[in-house]
C-alpha cells in the first residue's frame, strides 16, 4: 500500500465502516540522517518535540477503535511532524509558511532555527510527505469504493497556553476544539462532535481540516473533522504522561465514530 511503510501505519476497520480516525501529530520519532538536517541540539530537539508533538493522540484514537460498535480504520503518522508535516499544502497555498512551518519546517514552535536557511525541501517531499498523501488517498479511495462515503476525523490536540507560532492564538482555548471546512464538514458530524464531546468551539485556535488533496474542493462525501484536544485535559505539559482524562476522551471519541458510521 505504501512506498514507504516505516514512516506511517493503515490499520484496517470494519469492512463497512466509512470512518478513518487519521493521527498524523503524535510521534517523535526521526530518522538519522532527517536529524542531521536539524540545527538544534539533542535537549533543545527534546524540548521542540515536547511542544510540537500531539502527545498520546494514538493511544487516544487506539482506544477509541477497541471502544466503537463499528471498529474505524485508522491512520497513524509513526515519524514526528518535524521530518515532514503531513497535513501541510506543499506549496504557497500554506498559511504557516510565514513562521517556518510550511510542510517542512524551517522555525521552532517559539521561533527559533530549525534548519538551516534556504533549505531545500524537495528530498523530504519526496521521501516522505509525497508516499505518505499517496497511501492515505488511497485509504480514503478505499472507503469510498466500500461504503460510498469517507469520514476522516483528524485527531490531534493543542497546548493550553498559545506558542509563539500559532498565528490565531489570541482566541478561545476551549476543552475540544472543532475545526472545520465548508464543504467537507456537515452539520450532522458537528452536531455528532459536540454531542459526544461537550465543551467545544469551533475553528479557535485551530481551524480546517484535512482531506487529501485528490478529493479536497471536489467530493463532499468525503466529509472531514479536525478534534484538537486541550492537552491540559488529558497529559502533563509539555510532553509529560498521559492521566485519567484519556480515558474519558478516548470514551467521547468513540461516540463521535459510532454516532457517524450509521
């Protein structure tokens, strides 16, 4: 399914669920020789990764598929988001690419250099984001031809006080925060997200959401939802363990998968 499997992870659902409970924020993992392009030294990486890194985000959503009536598939990035971000526009369309964050980084969470300036980033496109949009289209192609319909739920979660890199950090923190897409997000899987979570805002601090690019602006059944969790719920900040929250959420998400696989 993929060209390069040790850097992301499909693993199978029900045959009839249309769900894929994608994690694309939650390792640390970097290959050797993407960690010699890195400036930053072996505590100051550890430091960015604590920030960066949607810590227990695929324990979440592992939970979360044991908990479901209808298992979900899932699709789990196994290389931290500093190789390459996934979720990125590779191009000019990326708002992020004004602090350095564009598909591969070039700035820390708090500004500092990442890499080295004037960096190409076309090997890692190539190694890494390039594979990894190929093998989720084709997860998502796969729900479709099942089901008629694909429901990526984008799981991740967000510090509870703002980074110096969040370009929309000055609004609401809320508990879950839903980001969203005109097309590709309708009312029903809003109402299912603030159903099974509770508290929740949308698109603050955090907004869209993701869907590959073959089928973004195109297919409205494939409908797609961003869950970004407060970290201060569920983990120790920064990059500390996971406590009971988990648990709950893990509980929250699966209503959300079951409340949308009908």
């Amino acid at each position: 399914m993929t060209d390069a499997p040790h850097s992301f992870e499909p693993l199978a659902g029900a045959g009839h669920s249309p769900v894929i409970l994608h994690v694309p924020h939650s390792a640390r993992e970097i290959p050797d020789d993407v960690r010699a392009g890195i400036v930053l030294g072996d505590e100051e990486l550890e430091r960015e990764l604590d920030h960066i890194t949607d810590a227990h985000t695929a324990e979440i959503a592992e939970a979360a598929a044991g908990l479901a009536g209808v298992t979900p598939w899932r699709f789990v990035n196994r290389l931290s988001r500093l190789v390459v971000d996934p979720e990125r526009f590779p191009d000019e369309r990326e708002e992020m690419r004004a602090v350095g964050m564009g598909a591969v980084y070039t700035r820390t969470t708090h500004g500092g250099v990442l890499r080295p300036e004037g960096v190409d980033p076309e090997p890692l496109l190539e190694g890494y984001f390039l594979p990894y949009a190929r093998a989720m289209t084709q997860a998502v192609a796969g729900r479709l031809a099942a089901t008629g319909r694909a429901v990526i739920i984008d799981v991740h979660s967000y510090p509870s006080r703002s980074l110096p890199y969040e370009l929309h950090g000055e609004g609401p923190r809320p508990a879950v925060c839903l980001g969203t897409d005109s097309l590709h997000t309708p009312p029903g899987l809003l109402d299912a997200a603030r159903e099974a979570f509770g508290e929740t805002r949308l698109d603050s601090p955090f907004s869209g959401t993701y869907v590959p690019l073959e089928f973004y602006g195109k297919r409205p059944e494939v409908s797609a939802l961003m869950v970004e969790i407060r970290r201060d719920t569920y983990m120790t900040e920064p990059g500390g363990p996971a406590g009971a929250g988990l648990e709950r959420l893990a509980g929250a998400l699966a209503d959300l998968v079951d409340a949308v696989s009908r």
